[in-house]
C-alpha cells in the first residue's frame, strides 16, 4: 500500500507539471487573423483590385425585355473577353446569345455567335459559319 501512495505521488509530481504547462498555451484561433482591422483592410485591398482587373478583361451586357400579351420572351446576352485587358488593348473575343420563348406556340429559339477579333474586318454572309 504504501508503495501504491509512493506511485501515485510520483506520478502526479511528474504529470502535473507538463498538465499545468499545456493550460497556459493559448489554443490557436483560425479566425483572429480576420478579425484584426489591418488584416480586413488588406483583405478588401486585394479583393478590390481583383474585381479591378476582372472589370478590365471581362465585359458582360445583357436585355431582357419585357414578356408581351401572349407570355413571349425575348432576350440578349453578351460576353466580351479582353485577353490584354480593356485598358491596353480593344482586342477581344466575343460571344452572343439570343433567345425568344413563346409558351403559347412552344417555340423556343435560341441562336449563339462567337467572334475572334481578327474576324471582324471580313463582310459577313448572309448565314455566317460563327452561328449554332
């Protein structure tokens, strides 16, 4: 018995230490980085200027008009890539789509084009080979 309370003590005397010790380490908080206003500012700094450079090379236009008395809709979408961004260059691929629904009839219509910027300068044709 006695050599049982002489183990405990042991014990405890080389444990509590190392138990104590980890308490006073602070446990690591992924979200205190965030929280700290220069990283929030830092981290819409670079937030804006990415949108600032996707403003620069993408540009997308679209229409939707408004559906007439028979429920017929008809839209417009485009999409203009600049690979050097607008900015540098007015050299861009484009893509467009349009569209008309008529629920009534059950007409769908749908027409797509995409244009490479060294394409333009050549007449297009009646029934262009760009169309799907």
């Amino acid at each position: 018995m006695p050599s049982a309370v002489l183990v405990f003590l042991l014990m405890s005397f080389i444990l509590g230490p190392r138990t104590a010790g980890a308490a006073e380490v602070p446990s690591f908080d992924p979200d205190q980085p965030f929280q700290e206003s220069l990283s929030t500012q830092m981290l819409r700094s670079l937030l804006n200027r990415a949108l600032d450079a996707l403003e620069d090379h993408i540009q997308i236009d679209g229409m939707l008009a408004p559906a007439d008395t028979q429920g017929d809709q008809k839209g417009h979408l485009e999409l203009k890539l600049y690979p050097k961004g607008k900015s540098k260059s007015d050299e861009h691929l484009k893509a467009e789509g349009w569209f008309s629904l008529s629920p009534e009839s059950g007409m769908h219509d749908f027409h797509l084009r995409f244009q490479n910027p060294r394409e333009r300068s050549v007449p297009r044709s009646e029934f262009p080979a760009d169309r799907l």
